[in-house]
C-alpha cells in the first residue's frame, strides 16, 4: 500500500471526522497522556495497522504506535493488536476513524483468507473486482492481499474489459477485441466476457488475453476450460461465494474472482480501552 496515497486518504477521513475541532476532547488537558490497547473482539486475520501508525502521526507525530502483529498474521478475541502512547486528546481524536478502516480491512483479509483456503489450490488463485466501496479501494484490494487473494485490475484505466454492454456496442466479440488491440499498446491486456460456447468460441478466435466464464456451472467451467489454448488465461465469475468454491476447485480456471469479498463483509469487531495519567501543567 502506497504511503503517500494512503496519507492523503486519511487525512481526508481525519477532516470529515474532526472538522474544525473534536469537541469531547476540551475535556483534557494539553499534558494529560496515557496508553490506549486496541484488541480484537473476533477472531480473523489482521490487515492495515500501517492505518495507526500512519494516521497517528498525521494528528501527533509525537505519539508512539506498537504493533503486536504483522497483516495477514491471525488473531484471536481477545488479542492485543496495537499499543498507542502519547496525548490522550489525539489519541481519542483518531480512535473511529482508525478503528473503522482497520475493522474493514481485516474483515476483508479474513474472507480471503477462508476463500483461499476452502478452495485450497496451488493453480487457481482468488481475486477481488471493482465492487469496492468508494474512496477506499486502495485499502480494500491491499486487504485482499493481506488476506492471500490477488487483485483483478485496479480501475477502468489499468485493462480492457469487454462486457456484454461493449461486446453489443461494438458489434461483436471479434470487433471488439480487434478495436481494443488497435487503440492500446501491446502491454494493455484485454479480457472478454462470455456467457455461451458461441461467444467462447468466437473469444478464442479472437485471442484476448483472458476469457472469462460468466455465471456457469462448475461442470460447464470445466468443459470450456479445456477449449481454451494455454496462451489465453481464464476466469470463473458470477454469485460465486465461500459456501460454493468448493464446487469450482476441479474446474481448471487460472482465477476466480469474488465480488463478495469487498461488497459484503461485515466488520472485524475490535475496541480501544484507554488508561489515562494526569500531569499538572507547569507555569513559569
């Protein structure tokens, strides 16, 4: 993950949040410290603690952030996962923020990890989509990494994608195809969607880089992917989720891609305890 995109992103978060200030915290003063412990209330695997460390040096560089864990390690509930030291007012200011972003994330990590290993497959590897929530897709596809899935292309500018909407627009699947090869270079890869052996057939002829299969059966899957030269990679899609990768482990695919790890997760339950020591100011 890119710690300069990262940065703006949270300092971004941090204003939407904070505003012009954060009105609980005039309660403290300037030199009340303590040290926060953020545990995990679930078990699953962790991703994002650079949020932390990162974040909190936007608000305080002079705070201390300790991570117990490294992402993609697991953790059980109950677990200490970081220890942040240091002014309690920036301490608090960050805490939702922080705590939001990394629950996420782990959430993702987590699926991803239950993904890989319920397909458990040393061919097909698991692989996110675009079906990620805006403004932080960045985080999302890192904590599919995390999680020991791969990412799909990042956004509509790093490769074609040539869906039934372009595939009727153009005219063809060979169109198509042939008019993406023309407008980009040669490293631009070019993937195709079908949904019948017509248009698989058509697809091969074709030669994109990539052909995916769309919302067929794993019986199906297999049979189309012995049609396909080794040269063009393949790919399964469509309502595929952990409770049926086991049905698709013999089907031959080089990815499969799940939409379901980023658009429905539910949070990894984590929580901030705070200890507090007061320190009188000193005046001269």
């Amino acid at each position: 993950m890119n710690r300069l995109m990262a940065e703006k992103a949270l300092t971004n978060f941090l204003i939407e949040d904070i505003g012009e200030r954060d009105a609980s915290s005039v309660i403290f003063n300037e030199t009340d410290e303590g040290e926060a412990i953020v545990r995990a209330k679930a078990d699953g695997i962790i991703a994002g603690l650079h949020i932390f460390e990162w974040g909190y040096n936007l608000l305080d560089p002079s705070l201390v952030v300790e991570a117990f864990k490294k992402d993609g390690e697991p953790v059980m509930a109950g677990e200490p996962i970081v220890r942040i030291t240091g002014k309690v007012s920036q301490i608090l200011s960050g805490e939702r923020v922080f705590l939001n972003l990394v629950q996420r994330m782990s959430a993702i990590a987590t699926l991803t990890r239950q993904c890989a290993e319920a397909l458990s497959s040393s061919h097909t590897r698991i692989v996110d989509t675009r079906k990620t929530t805006p403004g932080l897709r960045m985080f999302e596809k890192y904590a599919v990494r995390a999680g020991g899935g791969f990412n799909h292309r990042n956004g509509l500018y790093d490769a074609v994608m040539l869906k039934d909407n372009h595939i009727a627009a153009a005219g063809s699947i060979t169109e198509a195809v042939k008019k993406a090869r023309s407008a980009h270079g040669h490293m631009m890869m070019i993937e195709v969607e079908v949904e019948t052996e017509e248009q698989l057939m058509e697809a091969i002829n074709a030669s994109p880089d990539v052909i995916m299969f769309d919302n067929q059966t794993p019986e199906t899957m297999k049979r189309w992917a012995q049609l396909v030269p080794p040269a063009i990679r393949t790919e399964a899609s469509g309502g595929i989720d952990l409770a049926k990768l086991q049905d698709y482990k013999d089907t031959g695919v080089d990815v499969i891609s799940i939409g379901a790890l980023t658009h429905s997760v539910s949070n990894l339950d984590m929580s901030m305890n705070l200890s507090i020591s007061h320190k009188e100011a000193v005046t001269q």
